[in-house]
C-alpha cells in the first residue's frame, strides 16, 4: 500500500472492504459502511435520465427507512441493465441483511465502474462476509482505496470540531476522476459525523456543501449514471442535538462539511484522467447566477480550450469564443474582460492593448491557474474548478472496458 493517509475516525462508523473480483484483481472492490444504530442518513443523487439500478433501489431504500449499512463495490456500474440490474442491487442488499439480521432496505446500494455489463452479485454475496469481519472504525482509508476505478489515488479528507463542548469529527472519501459534470454530485462521495444531526437539517447541510463543491467542477462535461453523495450522522459524539437550522452549532458544522466537500472535489479535479493542470473558472458581473455558470461551464468544456490549456498554448481566442457561445441574450462584447491570473488578455472588444504573449505563455505554465471573466452585465458570480485534456484522457478512455 501506498502513502498512508491521515483521518481521524468517525465514532460509530465502521468500514470494512474484502475483494469480490468484480473487474480487478488482487485488490478489494467491495466496501460496507456500518451505521450506528439511530443514525441519521442525507443523500443527493444523479439527475441522469438512465441512473443505474442502485441508484433507484437506494432512492427507494431511503425513503422507507434510515439505513444501517451502505454497501459500494467498484469495477462494475450497474448501469443500463434493465430490471436485471435491479434484482441484482437488491440481491446485493439481501446478502447484508441477511448476514447482519437487518431489513433489506436497511442496506443502500452503490457501484462504479463499467456500464451496461451484468452486476456479478454471486461474487459480492460471497465477499460480504469478509467486508464485515473487517469492519472497524479505522477502515476508512482501505475504503477509499477500494471504491478507485480509474482514480490514481485515493481521497480522504478529514476535520475536526467544537460543538457544545464537545469534539466533533468530519470525515469523507471519494471517488472521481472521470466521467465528471455537476448535475447532483457527480461521483461517488461518502461524508460522515458523529454529531447528532436532524434529518431534515442534515439534508439542508449536504445540499449546502454540494452546490459550490460538487457541483462546481467539471473534468469531461459527463454526467454519470451512478453518481451519488452521501452524509451520515452517527449522532454518538454526546454533543446537544442539533435541531435548530438558526443555532451556531448547525452553522458551525455546515462549515465544516463543506469544507471537506471542497477538498474532495478539488481533489476530484486533480485526479482528472490525464490531467496536468488544475483551472479555477471565475465569472463576475453577470446578470444572474445562472448565467454565470452558463458561462463557465462553457469554458471549462471546450475541448479547444481544454487542450490549448494541456499545450500550455495562451490561445485566448479559444476563451473568448467560448464566452460569445455561451448562450447569453444581447451580450455586449465591449464591456467584457478576460484574465489568465493577473493578465489581461481581452478588453473593449478584444485583444488587451497591454496583453503580452510572453506574459501569457507565464500562466499557462503553471500547473495551477485561474479563467477570470467579467461580464460587465451585473452582480453575479460563480466559480468553477476544471482541468485541462490530455493524450492519457483519451488513451484511458479508449481502454477502459480492456
């Protein structure tokens, strides 16, 4: 195993992970998630018309019942399998249940990894017996090993608090480094405290998080079919129960749940498949919000933009192209300038006066840099995270099913 990394566990967590054999040899691919009894469970999912089967199971799950354990296998997605896959996904749950004396919909399902290939639940039911005896509430960093698929390394991030006196624990893994567009999460992401939480605050706290984190990187423009975050609260930490959505406390701790929501997404970002640099999309003065991200999403989805950015190339044409097709209704060009960092690359309609190509070609060979682009149109802004594309975005792509 490589670098190990630094969490704090999450009183009334445990993970455990076993090889199931799923796609990938001689490595775990299956993780359980065991939630302390009386546990809180908030969720947001992908909005991708062809979610994968346990995507709907674990919808339908949730909605019955809070869980007690989250069971997640890579290497296979699930997806496009019709009702098969369904009875698959509950299969899979049953193996849990069945071992832990709990309902079926007590077990919420993940997967990732190929799409449309029949999920081999004969191989997860025999591995979850391992994935139990190895639970442990240090588990967390063989979780975030176990749950890659194309990811180069695993993402672990983890946090700590006062609330009521006492301290309180944040932590979360993720999985992401392909097939990445907001539209819910857009990967695979597991968040946990041991504070006692509300359920109805801790969705308010997740979806929180998920809109500047999550939901504000792109590395490929794709949405996937199983994405899925997921927050839980153990609620053991023996801090007041946060019942209040005005109270410091539930503020306190919004914080700090996005925050770990941020490190995972940025670290999503630099995983990207091939990529060589982090960007930061910044759009100001826009006419709302959305138009904001309309932008930005424009820019940070342009495979001529994407790949002058891999070539270090200060093609600034590339940028302002993809701003004029943006989609914005009577969008004056004059009032609009581009920086890459510092540099000034367009004003009053085009080329900066001042904008040099040396002092371009200066940003564009870092390997972290920033778009800003100020619309002159309003008060709106966003901000989005992106990288560049690559020849090894393409190479892993194009193999990815050999």
């Amino acid at each position: 195993m490589s670098e190990t990394l630094e969490f704090y566990p999450v009183p009334g967590i445990r993970l455990g992970t076993a090889g199931a054999g799923i796609k990938y040899p001689d490595r775990d691919d299956l993780v359980v998630m065991e939630l302390a009894e009386g546990s809180t469970c908030a969720a947001v999912f992908t909005r991708n018309a062809f979610c994968a089967a346990p995507v709907v199971v674990a919808r339908e799950h949730l909605a019955a019942v809070m869980p007690r354990y989250l069971l997640i296998n890579s290497g296979n997605a699930n997806a496009g399998t019709g009702d098969n896959g369904l009875r698959a996904a509950r299969e899979a749950c049953k193996a849990v249940a069945a071992a832990r004396a709990c309902a079926i919909n007590q077990v919420l399902p993940f997967s990732t990894g190929v799409i449309g290939e029949p999920l081999p639940v004969d191989r997860i039911a025999v591995a979850v017996p391992d994935a139990l005896t190895a639970l442990s509430e240090r588990g967390w960093e063989r979780a975030a090993r176990a749950i890659m698929t194309t990811d180069t390394v695993p993402k672990l991030i983890s946090r700590q608090l006062e609330l009521s006196g006492k301290t309180v624990t944040v932590t979360g893994m993720a999985k992401g480094s392909g097939m990445i567009r907001p539209d819910m999460a857009t990967m695979l992401a597991y968040i946990a405290t041991d504070a006692l939480v509300d359920r109805q605050l801790l969705q308010q706290c997740l979806e929180r998080a998920v809109k500047p984190s999550f939901n504000s990187i792109s590395v490929d423009g794709d949405t996937s079919t199983n994405d899925a975050c997921i927050l839980v609260a153990s609620g053991v930490s023996g801090c007041s129960p946060i019942t209040d959505q005005a109270s410091a406390d539930f503020a306190k701790l919004c914080e700090v749940v996005e925050d770990v929501c941020m490190q995972l997404a940025r670290a999503i970002v630099l995983d990207g498949e091939g990529a060589t640099k982090l960007v930061e999309i910044r759009v100001e003065e826009a006419a709302s919000e959305q138009e904001a991200r309309d932008v930005a999403y424009t820019i940070a989805h342009s495979p001529l933009v994407k790949t002058a950015l891999f070539a270090s190339d200060p093609n600034w044409g590339r940028i302002l192209a993809a701003v004029g097709r943006a989609g914005i209704e009577q969008l004056a060009i004059e009032p609009i300038r581009i920086w890459l960092d510092d540099v000034c690359i367009v004003r009053d309609g085009g080329r900066a006066a001042d904008y040099s190509e040396a002092a371009g070609q200066r940003v564009m060979q870092q390997d972290q840099l920033s778009i800003r682009v100020a619309l002159g149109r309003g008060e709106a802004k966003t901000r989005v995270l992106t990288c560049d594309l690559s020849y090894e975005y393409v190479k892993i792509n194009a193999e990815y099913r050999t």
